[in-house]
C-alpha cells in the first residue's frame, strides 16, 4: 500500500475515533457522572446553568435522576 493511500485511510478514522471518544465522554457525562463534572464547571461559572443543562438533558434522554 503506498504512503498516500494508508495516509488516506488513518485521517478518517481519527477523526471517526475522536467522535467516538467524544460521544462516549458526553455520554458518561449526562447519564452516569452524576452531577459532579456538571458541579465542577458550576463552581467555576459560579451559577447552576451547567448543572440544568445537564439535568434536562437527563430528562430528554430517558436517564432517572430523581
């Protein structure tokens, strides 16, 4: 296989892999984290529009929360 075509082959699958990864870590974020990354960007922020976010978009995808 020649330089070009493997180089052809390994840029979509990065960037395939990198929202993959992404997907996953949104994913992890919204339905499994719990509130505590969502709390570390609040502190930051100093306001709970992060935490609501992450809380309605529990609701939308179907996740209990309380």
């Amino acid at each position: 296989m020649s330089q070009l075509a493997a180089r052809l082959i390994t840029v979509p699958s990065m960037r395939l892999l990198l929202a993959v990864l992404a997907a996953v870590a949104m994913l992890f974020a919204v339905a499994f984290d719990q509130g505590q990354l969502a709390q570390l960007v609040q502190a930051a922020a100093g306001d709970s529009t992060v935490h609501e976010l992450f809380h309605d978009a529990r609701h939308m995808l179907g996740f209990p929360c309380h």
